[in-house]
C-alpha cells in the first residue's frame, strides 16, 4: 500500500467510525468537494499538506492522530 491508499483507507475508516458519508466530511473540514471526491476516487494522486490538515480539523483530530494508526507503517516507496 502506498502512502495515498492509506491516506484514503484511513478517511474512510474515520467516516466509518462516525458513521458519515463524505459529503459530511466535506461539509465539517471545508474543502471543496472536488478536491475530496476525486482524491478518493483516485483520480488525483496526493492531497496537500494544507488539505490534510483541514481533513483532519473535520475529524476533530491534529495531523499526528490522523497519521497515528497502524494503516501507515511498513508503506511502499513512492517513485517519483
């Protein structure tokens, strides 16, 4: 798994445990829709740093909680 698999795998487990879809996401972390959808659909590659931060402000989490989770050890080498 690469670091954008987990990244997804770990927003939608959080939307999981809270029982929201991503529109509730969206809604709470304010970042365009797009820019949520389409990173989840894997039509982007990597959200930013800013777009994360504001993710995990909608989960009511600092980065550190957001990436503190098993999903993100032993990650495949991203190629540039």
């Amino acid at each position: 798994m690469n670091i954008n698999d987990a990244i997804r795998t770990r927003i939608q487990q959080l939307c999981n445990e809270k029982g929201w879809l991503i529109n509730e996401l969206i809604r709470r972390s304010n970042v365009h829709q797009p820019t949520v959808s389409e990173f989840m659909r894997g039509k982007t590659k990597s959200p930013s740093i800013i777009t994360i931060t504001k993710i995990s402000k909608g989960f009511e989490l600092t980065l550190s909680e957001f990436f503190n989770d098993e999903i993100f050890l032993n990650l495949e080498e991203v190629e540039n």
